[in-house]
C-alpha cells in the first residue's frame, strides 16, 4: 500500500492503495466516483475511459501509480456546474444511447477526439472511436452527435465563450 | 401492504427453462396504501386472466382457475399534483421509463415531467413476470393508459360533483379539469386533496385512439438522459452501501466440475470472510484486491467430466435429443397436409441444413448484485430483467418467505434476455450473511462469458418442394434445440411438417433477443432465397407468389421500394439479399448490400434498409433507435460471434478473443416505419433482427457464389476457393 496524490476534475484527492491497483479501481472502489465503467478489464471497451493530461486513457488497465502527477478528468468533471459540456448536450440531442452504460467512455473519448481534432470526418471518428464498444448498437447516433458537437464548439470558439 | 401470494409453475415465454412465479390474490387495504403513500388519488389496474394468457401469446393457460383478479400496475396523484406510477417491468435500455411515461402523460393529460415511474422494486411496485419478449408495449403501455384514463375520469367526477355540473360538458388539458361554459378550472391537485380515493379499473375503459395522440406518438427524448450524460446514474454495479465489502466467487476450473477438497486456512488467515457451501466456494474482503487475494489463497481440487466441444456441437445435438418441448415458442409440432408425398412428386426439390452456433449477450454491464441483511430480512440491488423472479431464487436458496425479500433494479446497462436469473444476487447475499454486512459481487467480463448463460445453437433442416412456377407445395422443417419461437412459416404451403426437438444442451442457454426466431428466420429465409434462385425467380416475386399475409407483404414491399430491389444490377464482388417475417408481434423486411473483396474475402455490409411494422407507434425516435439498435447487434451473431468451447471450457470469454460489432461494421442503416394507427402497438425490441442474417447470406451468396448456411456466416472472414 502506499499514499497516492491525485488530481481529478480539478481536485487534490489522497488514497491509500496499492500502486499497481487500476485507476479505474480507485476512482470507483475508493473515490466513490461511478460514472467510469467496467466492462471488459482489458481495454476493449472503452468504458472506462478518462482524460489524462487530455488525451483519452482506457483506466481499467492503467496503473494508478502512472497518473499520479497528471491531470484526471473523468465524465463527473465534465459539466460545469449545470452548464452541460457541448459532447454531452450532443449525445442527449441526437439520443445517441440506449442503455447508456458505454455513454461515459464514449462522451470521454469524443472529447479527447475533439481535444485533438476539432473538426473530425466520419471516418476519422470512426477510426477514433473504434475502442469504444455499444452493445446496444449506437453507432450511428453517436457519430452524428459527435459531429454535432464539433459544430458547436466550432460556434463557441468563435464567439470566445468556449 | 399485506401479500397472499400463491405460487404456481408458469412457463416464461422465450426461454427454454421453467421458471416459478407468484401470482397474486391481492389484498388491496387501502389504509396501509395511504399510509405510504399518502392522501390522495390511487388507481389500481387489474388485469383479467384472459388478459394475462394473451401476454404469453394467447396459448398458455395459467394453471388453476382464473384468477379473481391479478394487479399489474398502480398510479398514485398526490396532494401536491405528483405523480407516482408503479410498475414491476424494469428499464434496461428499450427506453420503457419513457415510452411508458408518455403513455400516462397522454390519457392524464399531464405534462411528463410530473410523472414519476417506480420500476421493477419487490416491495413497492406490483408482480410482474419480467420484462422480455418483447411485451412492455403491448401490455403494460396498455394498462398504463387505461390506469391513467381512469385517473382522468375520476378526477373529472370529482370536478362535476364540486360545481354540480354535467361532466360530459368538462375538459381536461394541463393537470386541470376546466367548464368552458363557466371558464371554471380547478388543478387535480386541488381535487384530491386531503382525500383518500380509490378506483379500480375496468380492463375496457374508453382509450385515445392513436390517431388522438397528443404526447405518445412522439418522440419524446429519454427522461431522465442527463442523469446518463453526467455519470450521475448509479446502475446495479455502482450501488454502494456504508462500511460494504467485496466479494468473489471462486470458480471451477471447467463447466460441471465439482469440488473435491478445499482448504482455506491461508485465505482466513487474511482476515477475511471465506464460505464454503456444498459447490460454492467465495469470499468477501473490505476491498475487490484484498478479495482477489484471499480468492487466490484458496487451494481447491475439482473432479471434472468429460464435456462436449463447439467442433462436435452439431452432431451432437442432433443424437442427444430429449423428450420435452419448448415451452415458450410457435409450437412443437406442426402438420398438414401430406408432406411426404408432396416432397415425393414435386417439380422441384431442395433439401438444405442449416446451422447457429451458441452467442453471447455481453451485456455491456456484466452481472452485479449488492446485499444486505437485516436480520431475516434480506434486500438485494440487481440487474435482472425479473425482479420477482430473482426474489423466488432468492427466497429459494435461502428457505425464506418471499415477502422477507426484496429485490430491487436500478435502471440496468443492458441485458438482451441474458439477465433473466439471479446468481449474482443469491451469491452477494450468501457472502453478506457470512461477513454479517452488506457485499456487492461485480462478476469479471470472463466470468459473464463463462458462467451466464448463452443463446441456444441450433441444426435446421429443411426439404421444400415447388413447382416451376415458384407455387411452393411442401415445406418440411426440423429443428434441433434452437426453439421454436419463429417456426412456423407465413408462406402458404398445403403439405407441411415442422417439428421441434429439444436436445440436451452441452452449455447453459437461455432468452436471447429474438433467439429462436433469429435462426428460424435464417433457416426459412435462406432456404427460400436458394428456392428462388434454383427456380430462377426473382426471390421478393418468389416470396411475395407464396405470401398472403397483408401485413407482411407491405413490409416487404416497403423494404424493397426503398432499397431499389431489382433496379440495380450486382457489379463484381457486390450482392443484394433479403429476408424478412414477423415475430412478437412485429413485421420485418430487410434488404442488405454486401461487397466482398476478391482478394482477401473481407465482407463488408455497406447498406441496410429494414421496414418495420409494429402496429400504431409509440415513440418514432426510440422506434429507430431499437432498429438501428437491433440491425447492428444482429450483424454480429450473423457475422462472426460464435462461443467457442472445448471439454468444459469457454475458449474464447474475452472481449479481445470474442469480436463485437464496432463502429466500422456498421453499414448505412435506412429504416420505413410503417404506422398502423389502426393496429395496437407491439413491442420492437427483437422482431427487427430476423430478417438480417438471411439478407447478408443471399447477398453474399449473390456477390460470391458462395451459399453459407451456418452462423457466424464468416467468423474467420470468408474462404474463397
């Protein structure tokens, strides 16, 4: 066991686990933070994805000693306040869930994608989202809410509110 | 609330094992009611026997004499104008919480957002058989909607009483009841208050035909989807209990192994909680690490017997077959006509056999159950698609009443018929009571592919006879083990004999979305698709000559409108299929385009329309979204899913071994709702899947000349010789 500093949604937290425990782990079973998933424990589902330091990151298999000094955002830090992240609002606009138990992974990886790619073909999502499975078969929705997303943002970044 | 419960063996629809439910002879007190709820309006639906044996496709009997009265819903208006439905159907992705919301809002004529609905908890909502086979809409929508029309009328009583006027003369619109001749309104909430009124409703009251609809009808967005957006909805493997451990199970190293000798003084030594209980081995730890430890401190021996494998499945289900039927299916057996003689002098014969192999459901959340005991008394969170069934596993398990059980589901991520029973539940609550506080069991993806249950695989053979024409004269069908759910055939042919036969399955099965029906369909469809092309018909003409069935021939005709079926000519390494048929009360028709490259086989389904046909529709958003939903499911266990297995154990129980539709297999989707305002609405969480794996076949078949008659039509790409 040792001490583990780590900074999530813009918070200092301390847990005492085992170093090599998952991060998903940590946030669940210790933090108490749920909206990370479980779904296959080998990163191929894309459930349990979250941004480190931006980038997407599948945290079942991602040793928690790894992230210690970076920046963790996880689907619970992603709204401010009330205020819906635009990848959000777009998945509930275009219905882009039906169980919505992969929708945390997907939202996470979309805006890691969007992060990096603010204007994403179809292809490039696609190609982008491959690690992210929806059992309920989503697909489609997701792209277009994806899409819709990177429209909005595009109109917020030219007003400078975003 | 006091409870007589009495149980009777029922058969659950679409599933090959019996399950034990309750049926209920109620007592309604109407005191203790008020007194968890509170003053106000509560309706209660009571549902008629007769009503009760058409949920199960009008031929099930309920065992025993008709009940006096079976309750499968209650709505509840409280003082404060809030409305509480309770329902024992639960929400696992189909988008009930909403489809069902919208049918209260539009008889009460309530705005949805006042509209609470309580899902699938023991103690609070009425019994209910589970939520599959594709019954929710056709069932309880209705009763909701009689319950909430019933709620209307009374609130409407109470207003002409209150101003001593003609009710007929009211209206109702927006949570109140206005007189347009006195321009009079008063709120529900005003009309209840501080009262304590009942109603039970008549199964016949009066409804807003569909064509009326203001609110169902619509594509209301998912109620509560924030909640799904933000990680805020805590689903059965996020519940959490103060001071709650972890458990494991430990597992035998192969299917039907037994355990020998076990020692756990080391796993003890951890200071953990250890149970050893006949076959079940499983310990419970302040943290899941310290679970995996002291689970791997364990030394077990088993004793293991010989057990089938997937390469000799086929044949093997074929010489094991058994006495028994098919509880849930079209019928076992089906004669008319003289099929022998038929097939003996028909013009043209083909006889085929066709095969599925056993696929997972991988719901994208595997199994979890927390539990708690509270002295006899015993509360379990859990993904189940049968709350109530789980609660007799339970209650079984441990030698307990029912009614000292209490099972609760929270909104679950997915199940697909794969979350009907309730181990984890029983296995969470055997090491609760041994650790003497709450313990959450999570199973591992593996332990899902491995220790769940699976859909059942299937041999099919088929013989038809036709003459040149393309007018079928004898279709002989014969099924081993997959179901028979989708047996029959729509095609009109005089000589027929269709027969099911169970067989000893080498590996647990059990519901699947469309289960039966997905091979049936396969079997039927291929072979008439080979029919038309040895008759060198068109195969929609050749389907449509032997078809009389309006509703169906409409989807096919739809389908085929859309897609351009027959207007376009196939380029090299490019094919055209269709299939299609009805199940669950629904009517499919898909057509799929396929390209296969030359080279390397890779076959890519690049386009998919699907008409579909469920009666008067509810929410056309959702209704696209369970198609969408249901086509690219479908390209998997018609693509490449297969569970593959060798003495005892499960080969490839992997995500990285066991390959899911992901983004790049997902065609163009193109979908024609046909709505038939006229038609009761039925349910389209399965029906949609039928006719995919037969169109992928005809069209790889018209692409390559290869005919595939097994699924996973290419579960190693396809092979060209």
């Amino acid at each position: 066991m040792a001490v583990i500093h780590l900074a999530i949604n813009g918070q200092a937290y301390t847990v005492d686990a085992d170093p090599r425990t998952s991060l998903l782990a940590v946030l669940r079973d210790h933090l108490d933070l749920t909206g990370s998933k479980y779904g296959c424990g080998e990163g191929q589902c894309g459930a349990c994805t979250v941004l480190i330091d931006g980038n997407a990151r599948r945290s079942c298999i991602t040793s928690v000693e790894t992230v210690a000094q970076k920046q963790i955002t996880t689907i619970e830090g992603l709204a401010r306040g009330d205020e819906l992240h635009p990848v959000q609002e777009a998945f509930l606009a275009e219905g882009a869930m039906q169980c919505a138990y992969c929708t945390s992974g997907m939202i996470m990886s979309a805006v890691a994608l969007l992060n990096r790619n603010p204007h994403p073909g179809d292809g490039q999502i696609i190609d982008f989202m491959e690690g992210n499975i929806c059992r309920c078969g989503t697909y489609p929705r997701i792209v277009r809410a994806i899409q819709r997303a990177s429209k909005t943002l595009a109109g917020a970044g030219k007003g400078g509110t975003r | 609330m006091s409870r007589k419960t009495q149980l009777e063996t029922i058969i659950e629809p679409e599933r090959c094992e019996l399950a034990a439910a309750p049926l209920y002879h109620f007592d309604l007190d109407r005191r203790e009611f008020f007194k968890f709820l509170g003053a106000g309006l509560l309706v209660v639906s009571v549902l008629k026997s007769g009503a009760l044996t058409q949920e199960s496709g009008g031929r099930h009997q309920w065992q025993g004499d008709a009940l006096p009265q079976a309750i499968d819903a209650w709505l509840h208006l409280g003082e404060n104008g809030k409305i509480t439905v309770y329902t024992g159907k639960v929400e696992v992705g189909q988008n009930i919480r909403t489809s069902l919301s919208q049918a209260v809002a539009e008889e009460l004529r309530v705005v949805i957002g006042n509209i609470e609905l309580v899902m699938g908890d023991t103690q609070l909502t009425p019994f209910d058989m589970g939520t599959f086979g594709s019954r929710t809409t056709p069932t309880m929508n209705l009763q909701l909607r009689r319950v909430a029309a019933a709620a209307r009328d009374v609130l409407v009583g109470l207003a002409a009483e209150q101003w001593k006027a003609d009710r007929r003369r009211l209206l109702v619109s927006d949570g109140k009841v206005t007189d347009p001749q006195t321009q009079r309104s008063v709120e529900y909430a005003a009309l209840v208050k501080g009262r304590q009124l009942t109603e039970r409703v008549p199964a016949e009251d009066p409804l807003t035909p569909a064509t009326k609809w203001t609110v169902a009808g619509q594509s209301v967005p998912k109620l509560n989807g924030q909640d799904f957006v933000t990680g805020k909805h805590r689903y059965p493997a996020d519940q959490t209990l103060p001071g709650m451990w972890h458990g494991k199970i430990l597992r035998p190293p192969s299917l039907g192994a037994t355990l020998v000798s076990l020692d756990s003084q080391k796993a003890e030594a951890i200071g953990v909680a250890v149970v050893h209980d006949g076959n079940f081995v499983g310990v419970a730890a302040p943290s899941v690490r310290q679970a995996e430890a002291a689970l791997a401190a364990l030394h077990a021996e088993w004793k293991s017997e010989p057990q089938p494998s997937s390469k000799d499945l086929f044949d093997y289900l074929r010489q094991n077959t058994v006495e028994g039927r098919d509880p849930a299916g079209d019928g076992d057996r089906i004669d008319a006509g003289n099929v022998d003689q038929a097939l003996a002098s028909a013009e043209h014969r083909l006889k085929q056999t066709y095969t599925v192999s056993y696929i997972a459901h991988v719901p994208l959340e595997p199994r979890a159950a927390l539990a708690k005991w509270e002295g006899d008394n015993l509360t379990v969170w859990t993904g189940t698609q049968r709350p109530f069934g789980v609660r007799g596993e339970l209650a079984e398990a441990f030698r307990m009443p029912e009614d000292h059980v209490r099972v609760l589901m929270p909104d679950t991520g997915s199940g697909y018929g794969g979350k009907h029973t309730g181990e984890t539940a029983i296995e969470a609550a055997r090491l609760a009571r041994a650790a003497k506080r709450a313990v959450k069991v999570v199973w591992t993806r593996e332990e899902e592919f491995t220790w769940a249950y699976f859909r059942p695989a299937g041999v099919i053979d088929v013989a038809s006879g036709a003459r040149s024409d393309g007018t079928l004269t004898a279709w002989e069908f014969q099924n081993y083990n997959s179901g028979s759910a989708g047996i029959r055939t729509y095609y009109e042919v005089p000589n027929q004999r269709i027969v099911f036969h169970a067989a000893r399955s080498p590996l647990r099965q059990g519901s699947y979305r469309a289960l039966a029906a997905t091979a049936n369909h396969f079997a039927r469809e291929s072979h008439m698709d080979e029919l038309a092309h040895a008759l060198n018909l068109d195969p929609l003409a050749f389907r449509l000559k032997n078809l009389k069935n309006e509703r169906l021939r409409a989807v096919f005709l739809a389908a085929a409108d859309k897609f351009a079926w027959g207007k376009q000519k196939a380029t090299p390494g490019q094919g055209f299929g269709m299939g299609g048929g009805y199940e669950k009360l629904g009517n499919v028709a898909t057509c799929a385009e396929v390209r296969v490259d030359s080279q390397s086989g890779d076959v890519k389904v690049v386009r998919v329309v699907s008409a579909f046909e469920c009666g008067a529709i509810v929410n056309p958003e959702n209704l696209h979204n369970q198609i969408e939903g249901a086509i690219v499911q479908g390209l998997g266990g018609a693509l490449f899913e297969a569970v593959e297995f060798d003495n005892g154990k499960i080969l490839n129980a992997r995500l990285s071994a066991y390959r899911l539709p992901r983004f790049s297999d997902v065609p163009q989707l193109e979908t024609v709702l046909l709505d038939r305002k006229d038609l009761p609405s039925a349910g389209a969480g399965e029906c949609p899947l039928v006719g995919l794996a037969p169109a992928i076949a005809s069209a790889i078949f018209q692409a390559t000349g290869i005919r595939i008659r097994s699924l996973p039509l290419i579960p190693h790409g396809l092979k060209i010789s």
